[in-house]
C-alpha cells in the first residue's frame, strides 16, 4: 500500500492535495508529500458564519434523526479502515496496527453515539409546590470547534464530532498543521455519510487548515460556544482563558506525566508488556505514555533487567511494516527535546540507556530513535515536566504510600496505572487516598483507553472529559423547567407576596 493509492481510495485528488503553501512532511521518511490550502481569515469567518446557518437547521432535527447520519459515517470508516489507518501511520508515523486501531476507535464511538441519539435524557424533580412539576433536559447548544494534535489525528476529532452531532449541534476542526491530509480525508468520508443520508445541512462539518492564527481566531470567536482542544498544556494555557473570557465553555484534553507503580505481587511478565507498550507506543507521543515507573525494591532487580531486556528487541522502523513496534519521533524538533531530556536526567544523577537516533543512515531526514530507559537515583521529586518522546525514568520505592506520594507529586493528572494482586494496594490506589487522576488502572497499563469511559485527566491536564459516559453533556446546555398545573400560585420557599 503506497502513499498514491491510499490518496485515491480516500478520494483525495491532485488538485487538493497540491493547491496550497503549507508542506505537509511525512515523519517516515522526511518526505514532502503535499502542499495544502491555508484558510484565511475570512475562510474562517465564512466557515463559522457556515456552521452557525447549519446548526439552526440541525438541531430541530430529532435526536435518533441525527444518530443516523452519524451511523452511516460509521460504516464509512468500516469500508475505509485500511486505507485512513495507512494514512494516519504515513502521515504522523505511528505504526500501522495502531492507525488501524485509531480508526477502530472511531467506528466504536459511532456506534455509542447512535445509541447515544435514543437515550439524550434528562430528570424529574419533585417540587416543594403543590402542583408543580420540575424537569431538567438538555438541548442543542451551537457549533463545536475542535482543535487536535498530531499524535492522534483523527480518533479525536470523532471522539468530540459524533457526539456533537448527535446532540444536535454542527462542528468545525482545526486539526494539527503536521498532520492535515487525514482530517481532509476524514471530510470525504463525513461527505459520503451526508450524501448517502440526504437533506443534511450544508456545512455541518468543516475543516480549516492552518497554524495558531486560524485556531486562536476559532477560540475567540462568540459563535462557537464550545471548544473542544486536545494538546500541551501550553496550549490549553492560552485555549482555556480566551474562552473563558467571552463565557465560552472549553474542554481541555492536555499533557500528562503518567506512572505505573508495580508491586511485589505482580505478575511481573504483565507488567512488562504493558510498561512497553505504554512507553514506546507511537514512539511515547501518547498523552496517555507511561513516563514514570515506581518499582518496589524486593523486585526492582528482577524488573528493571527484563525490562531492558525488552527494550532491546524492539524492533524500529518504517511503520507500515508488519515487524516495525516503533515508529519515527514526528520532526527534529522532538528529537531535540529528547535529547535534551536525556541531558537533563543524566546531570541529575540518573542512568541512560538507550536514547540514540536510530536508522540515520536509511532516513537522513527522518527521527527514529532507541527507546530510552532512566534509572533515576532517590529523589524528593520525580521528573515534572513532559517530553513527547519514549524516555521513562524509573524510580525505587518501599512503601506504597510514599510511592503514591510521589506519583501525585506532578502537575498533571491524567492517566496511571498500579500492578499488584493485593485486593488492599489496588483499592487503596483508585481509592480517594490514590491516584489523582482521571484514568486510574489495576493490572493494565496507562495507554489504550476504551471509548465507553469518559476519557481525561485533572490538575494541568484540563479536567476536560471526552468520548464516553456523560461526557455528551459537554455538548449540550441544561435547562430546569417547572410546570404549573394547579389553579394556584405558591412561591418557593413559602414567601408569602400577596396584593
């Protein structure tokens, strides 16, 4: 499968794909493999008028109404698993087994959504009044910006669009400059799902490409009541003020620093299959990447050397191969901030192994790299900061409380993960003594969340929830009605106001 027929299955044209200035460069090889479109200004300004004529149109609709197009889209990206997948691994770098599972979770959020569409319910409330009725519902609330990051390039954009759609709202995404040619490939696909359904409102989803400029005019603009940004914290630093200054409403799916603690009762061969994994999956560009890991001493000498043991038959490189487990790092700007990392560790006592660029020769212009495990010396404080890239620092421990001491000891709070089968270790760590955070795992590992959960973290990571359980309230406003049916007008709280 090459890049030129993945394209035409996905119904992009040469036209499209080579009409613009921004270069869109493929992390595999360093390549150039497109030049798209830049939006403007006044392309935004058009799109969000666009959006907010669609929306008035969209919400009258009946919610299962709205679930149908939405379940269309879904069979769309059954036909097209393989080649959007492809895509996403040419395009970001992932391995093509986790683009295929990307796609995945956007098929499996379709199918929650259109249940979704039936069960949009709200409450009956029993009223202090004599005759009164009080309900709450949820209704439509306006067009939904999305912004995503490059590490996952289109599962996010599903995660937040079917649900904004089945809660009757339109939606415009400003996806990662590095990585626009899947979310345009993902429109073609939205365009077949609206064609096939019929009547559907023009402009009901968008795409507008370009750097912060186009994404900052998105968050300040008052026609788009919502913002859903997934990224840094940084970002989410300018993203969550902006909108909170015109009384917008964001939902923040930012950095996390996320640690694994394994105890002396673990099965330790699951523990290190899921520490891998967790930490060079998609080359530890993963918001969910296991970056820190607290071993327990009576088993850090058994550990630690099967885990490097691991390490060293991972296999690196062109991640459409069926071998490949790790991918290139998506520029040199990563690769920099890795090694700078790795910089940092060492002058703080801590032991590198691993962290070099990899198949330089083959990919001069691409940044693969080894893994890297940092064995850090005790500490009053892990490791604070985040870096896109597979280092995990590993720390001794030798009492669980400590240990979850410092595990919550970092600014962010977004997913982690303890390895034990002592049923009190594992109810003490989700317990409200435990983890801090909004994933918090027993016997699996931080990354590959089902979409069924609501998906997010606190502290700096946002608070935003996405995907499932209620998260679809994010989309909506809520409303408190009472009904009068008596003949009579009492007032709340007995107050007395008569003529």
């Amino acid at each position: 499968m090459n890049i030129e027929s993945v394209f035409t299955a996905l119904g992009l044209s040469e036209a499209e794909l080579n009409n613009g200035d921004l270069a869109v460069t493929s992390p595999v090889n360093g390549e150039t493999i497109a030049h798209v479109k830049v939006h403007s200004a006044s392309d935004v300004d058009a799109a969000i008028a666009k959006s907010k004529q669609a929306f008035e149109a969209w919400k009258s609709l009946p919610a299962p109404k709205r679930g149908e197009l939405v379940r269309v889209l879904g069979n769309k990206l059954r036909d097209h698993k393989e080649a959007l997948g492809a895509l996403v691994s040419m395009e970001c770098g992932k391995i093509y087994q986790e683009g295929l599972g990307e796609v995945q979770e956007m098929i499996d959020i379709c199918d929650l959504a259109v249940g979704l569409s039936r069960q949009l319910f709200g409450l009956t409330i029993a009223s202090e009044r004599p005759g009164h009725r009080m309900t709450e519902t949820w209704h439509p609330i306006g067009p939904v910006g999305i912004i995503s990051a490059f590490n996952f390039p289109v599962a996010v954009w599903c995660w937040n669009s079917a649900l904004a759609l089945v809660c009757g709202n339109s939606v415009i995404w400003k996806p990662s400059e590095k990585t626009p040619l899947t979310a345009l490939a993902c429109q073609k696909l939205f365009d077949l799902a609206a064609a096939e359904v019929g009547d559907i409102p023009d402009g009901l989803s968008q795409v507008i490409v370009g750097h912060a400029d186009v994404g900052e005019q998105l968050v300040n603009d008052t026609r788009v009541p919502v913002i859903s940004a997934t990224g840094s914290t940084a970002m989410g630093r300018k993203v969550g003020p902006a909108v909170a200054a015109r009384f917008g409403r964001s939902i923040l799916e930012l950095g996390g620093n996320n640690a694994i603690i394994v105890a002396p009762t673990a099965n330790l061969e699951m523990a290190v299959r899921a520490i891998l994994f967790g930490a060079v999956g998609t080359a530890g560009q993963r918001c969910t990447t296991t970056r820190r890991l607290f071993v327990h001493d009576d088993i850090y000498d058994e550990l630690v050397p099967s885990l490097k043991k691991a390490y060293s038959g991972i296999r690196i490189g062109d991640p459409m191969e069926q071998s490949t487990l790790v991918g290139p790092l998506i520029d040199k700007q990563s690769f920099d901030a890795m090694q700078a990392a790795l910089d940092m560790a060492m002058v703080n006592g801590g032991e590198v192994v691993g962290g070099s660029r990899a198949l330089e020769e083959t990919y001069p212009n691409a940044y693969y790299v080894n893994p890297a495990i940092v064995e850090m010396p005790e500490a009053e404080q892990t490791v604070q900061t985040e870096t896109f890239a597979p280092i995990l620092y590993v720390y001794r421990y030798s009492d669980l409380e400590r240990a979850i001491q410092l595990h919550n000891d970092v600014p962010q709070g977004l997913s982690s993960a303890i390895f034990t089968n002592d049923v009190r270790e594992a109810e003490t760590f989700t317990s409200a003594v435990g983890s801090d955070c909004g994933i918090a795992n027993v016997n699996i590992g931080t990354s590959g969340a089902e979409i069924g959960g609501a998906f997010g973290g606190e502290k700096e990571t946002g608070g935003g929830r996405e995907s499932g359980s209620d998260a679809w309230k994010g989309y909506m406003r809520r409303a408190t009605s009472t009904v009068n049916y008596s003949s009579d007008l009492p007032l709340a709280q007995g107050i007395e106001f008569n003529l």
